[in-house]
C-alpha cells in the first residue's frame, strides 16, 4: 500500500471504528483470534429484534414456537450458504462452541463397538487434542507423516483396515501461528483409506480458518465429513458454534448413545429401558436440549451486518488475514514443535507448577508459551505500527536481528527469552 493510499485507509477505518466499535475506546485490540470484536449495528438490530418479535421455545405447537422453528431453519440455510455449502450434501448442527462439535463427533466414535483409531495433526487445539481420550489408539503426526499417509506409507502405529474406523482431525488453520494447512488432505486422506480398505472419517477445525477466510464447501466430494466453527470468532456475536455434518456420513452418529430432551421421540423408564431417538434430520438428533433460540437469531443479524460491513472494508481484505504471532494459546503441540520442548521438559515445568493459562512464561531459560498477535476487520495500520513500536521499545536488543527477523531456530540462544518467530499473511480465497 502506498502512503497515501494506507493514509487514507486509515481514516476510512477510523470513521467506521468510531461508530460501530466504539467499546475499543482508546485500546489496541490485538487479540481477534481469540474473539472479534461486534459492531454496534448488530447489538442494536439484535435489541430490536427481541423486543418486536414473541419468540417461542421451538419444542410446542404454538404459532411463537412455530414462527421461531420456522426462523431457525431459515437460518439454518443461510448458514449453510455463506459457507458454499448445500443443504442438500450437508446439515448444520448447531452447538454452543466449536468444542461442542468436536465432542459431538468424539461421542459418535466412541459408541462404534469396536472403538476406533484417532489421528490428528500436532497443530491441533487442545479440544481436539482431547479426542484422543476415548480412541482405542491414538497418534499425533506433522505435516510429513501426513503426506506419507496419503502416498501409502507406514506410520509407527498402523492401522488394521478388518478392526475399526479411523478419525483424521487437523486444523484448516493453527490457532497459534495462523499457519494454514491444506484442505485437500481431507479427500487425498480418505481416498488413502479406500485403498487399502480402510474406513477414514476427516474432521476439519475450521474455528480459526474462517475468522479470516470464507470456507469453500461447494465440492461436497472432496470436502471434509465433519467441520466444526464457532461464530462469535467471525462475527464477534453470538456465542455460538456450528457442526457441518455430510450428509452421506451422517449416519456415524447413530453410535452416539446419550440422548436429551428434544432428541429423542418416545423414552420408557420403567420395567423396562427403551427409547426412540429422533431420525427425521441430523440436526433433530444431535441438538439435545432447548436450542439456544436467541443466539441463533442473532446469527440472522449478524449475517446481514457482516454483508454490509464486507463491503466498506473491502480493501482490509488482505490486513485482516494478517497474523502476527506471538501465547500457550491452547495449542500444546504446536507451541511444543515451535519452542522445541520436548516432552520430558514438559513434564518438568508441569511438575514444579506450571499450568496452561498461568503467569510463568519463562522456565529454566526456556519459553512456555507464545505471544500471538491477531488482527481483524476493524484493525488499523496504526494498530500495528503501535505494536511494532511497543516490541521496539521494550524487547528490541541492539545485538539481536530486529524483531521481526524470522530465526533459524528458536530455542538455542538462551538469552533470547522473547522473540517475534513469523508474520503470517494470508490471501483471501
Ligand atoms: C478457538 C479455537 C478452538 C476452540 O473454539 P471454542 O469456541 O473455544 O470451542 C478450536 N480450534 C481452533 C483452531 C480455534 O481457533
């Protein structure tokens, strides 16, 4: 961008940000991957809303009910849309986080009878990390046993095709370091599985992907089973999360055994334990309990207030998918991979105290954690420039390369305690 044009830039964002965020005050909000932040047009809409509108519980017959049933599908399609996706190859399921979707497809698996073997990428969140629990096997691979994988070889624990389904789980972008991973290897992964006679099920963790990109499911064939999101990190509001289900893989969650009220058809208690789970839709199956009504007309709104405010930051395309890293950020083994701690390190500081989340941030000489830096829509270049500027004043050692030189390596100069690692930029598309 030239001078002129950032200037002006500038000034454009400083307007909008003004009036539609206008809880930034005077702070520089550096944390949009964690959440974003919402505009002032959709909490007015939303207030709007909710008082013109008698909205009722979704499981009665009355018209309330009825109009909000009628509302929530209608969204249920739109959701659909904004990410390529057709209602007729796919359901939307909504949860209350992209956690909640994952455990989602970890119950399906976990009720096969034989279990089932779990793979999943060391960039991979904490909850998906989790899954692992409840898999008779469990492995974690980088980006080479991946593609070693796809072409036909070994890895160190193989896969018996006779015995039971394999789950592959990896993010379509770290949460950490804002590194994209390839979405082919969803369909390069299970046609691997077809080869050699195994069942392979991808799960994709678009959570962080679609912050700063719109997610392409219009091939249904070469798209992942199960993707999960969660909105308020695209639209900063609603709370609310999103499982993308195949339909033609669907039939999984036939294996979840809990059921709640809103799930199931008929339940018998006494003398005898039956009950009848709902099959009419995936979603009627899956979402126990009453639906979060109130956040999933906000997610209407928030549609309409993403449309239009796409269009005024159109030129932020390009800023906004600019990641600059820096935090333990859920992410235990991509902040391992990146630090280079090894597991017995791990360990240790885990024994002398350390906890996800706490204060220590150096252990015996070494980093624990990583600072990351995100940026969203309503960012501007000043943000940036103010943080370059605060990196300078209070990290920038003459001796050291300056702070946003990507080392080699990480860990070996132990005087080095904070160091900027990598600056991601992404492209729309
Ligand atoms: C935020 C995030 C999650 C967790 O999302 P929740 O809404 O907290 O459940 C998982 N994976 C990635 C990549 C994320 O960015």
């Amino acid at each position: 961008m030239k001078e002129g044009e950032a200037m002006a830039y500038n000034d454009r964002i400083e307007t909008i940000r003004k009036d539609e965020f206008p809880m930034l005050h005077d702070s520089i909000y550096l944390d949009h991957a964690g959440t974003t932040l919402y505009p002032k047009t959709l909490v007015d809409s939303f207030a709007t809303e909710m008082v013109a509108s008698l909205l009722g519980n979704p499981h009665s017959a009355s018209a309330s009910s009825q109009y909000t049933t009628l509302r929530i599908e209608n969204i249920r399609h739109r959701v659909l849309r904004f990410f390529n996706a057709d209602p007729a190859e796919y359901e939307l399921v909504f949860v209350a986080n992209a956690t909640a979707g994952i455990k989602l497809v970890s119950d399906a698996f976990r009720g096969f009878p034989e279990g089932f073997d779990y793979r999943y990428h060391q960039a991979c969140h904490t909850s998906l990390v989790g899954v692992r629990q409840e898999a008779e096997n469990g492995l974690c691979l980088d980006s080479d046993d991946v593609d070693k994988w796809i072409e036909g070889g070994d890895l160190e624990v193989k896969i018996d095709p006779s015995s039971r389904p394999t789950l592959f789980a990896y993010p379509a972008q770290s949460n950490m370091d804002g590194r994209r991973y390839p979405l082919r290897w969803c369909h390069q992964v299970r046609r691997a599985g077809v080869n050699t006679g195994c069942q392979i099920y991808t799960l994709l963790d678009a959570a962080a992907y679609v912050a700063t990109s719109p997610l392409d499911l219009s091939n249904a064939e070469t798209a992942p089973d199960f993707a999960v999101v969660s909105f308020y990190k695209i639209f900063g509001f609603p709370d609310l999360g999103g499982l993308i289900v195949k339909r033609n893989t669907a039939s999984v969650f036939k294996q979840r055994r809990y059921f709640g009220g809103g799930t199931v058809d008929m339940v018998v208690c006494l003398k005898e334990q039956w009950h009848a789970s709902k099959t009419q839709s995936l979603h009627e199956a899956l979402e126990d309990g009453t639906l979060p009504i109130h956040s999933i007309l906000a997610l209407d709104l928030a549609l309409n207030a993403h449309q239009k405010l796409l269009t005024e930051f159109e030129k932020l395309a390009t800023l906004k998918l600019f990641h600059v890293r820096t935090g333990g950020v859920c992410n235990p083994g991509g902040v391992a991979a990146a630090l280079g701690l090894e597991p017995w390190e791990m360990k240790r500081n885990f024994s002398t105290g350390f906890r996800c989340g706490n204060e220590n941030d150096i252990i015996n000489g070494k980093p624990t954690g990583v600072i990351r830096v995100s940026l969203g829509a309503m960012s501007t270049l000043s943000d940036v420039e103010k943080f370059v500027a605060f990196i300078e004043e209070f990290y920038k050692e003459d001796h050291q390369p300056s702070p946003v030189a990507l080392p080699e390596s990480v860990v070996e100069d132990d005087s080095s305690d904070l160091f900027v690692d990598a600056i991601m930029c992404g492209q729309k598309g």
